[in-house]
C-alpha cells in the first residue's frame, strides 16, 4: 500500500476514533486534517468527515442513553445551584 494511502486510512481512524471517544465529530475531523493528514485533496477531506460524522453517530446510536446522561453530576454544576 502507497503511503499516502496509509496515512489516510491513519487519518480516518483518528479522527474517527476521537469523534467516537469525545462525541466530537468536527473535532476529531480537524485533529485528523491538521495533525495528520498533510494534503487537503477533496477526496481526503470528504472521507475523512464521514469517518468522524459515522463514527459519532454510531457511538450515539449504539448507546443506551445519552452520553451527557451517563455522566455523574459534576461539583461544579452543584455548587451552582
């Protein structure tokens, strides 16, 4: 495999991966076009924001409850209130 293909299947994983992680799909997106990937082909910023948008949506999808809901109170929000 060439490598320019590996670093965008490298790239794709990443961003997938924080998007997942994080419930942050533009973020991983942007990590993974600013830090990994070095070009910005149209091919390879389409691909890579799918990889992150599906990603976020199945780790949406696949979860019982909202991520926000599995969460424990913070201390700050109740000091808040």
């Amino acid at each position: 495999m060439p490598d320019h293909r590996r670093i965008h299947l490298l790239g794709c994983g990443v961003g997938a991966g924080i998007a997942a992680v994080f419930n942050a799909p533009l973020g991983g997106w942007f990590l993974a076009m600013e830090v990994i990937v070095p070009d910005w082909r149209p091919w390879t910023v389409l691909s890579t924001l799918v990889a992150t948008a599906s990603a976020s949506w199945v780790t949406q999808e696949g979860s019982e409850a909202p991520i926000s809901s599995r969460m424990p109170p913070s201390p700050i929000g109740m000091a808040a209130s």
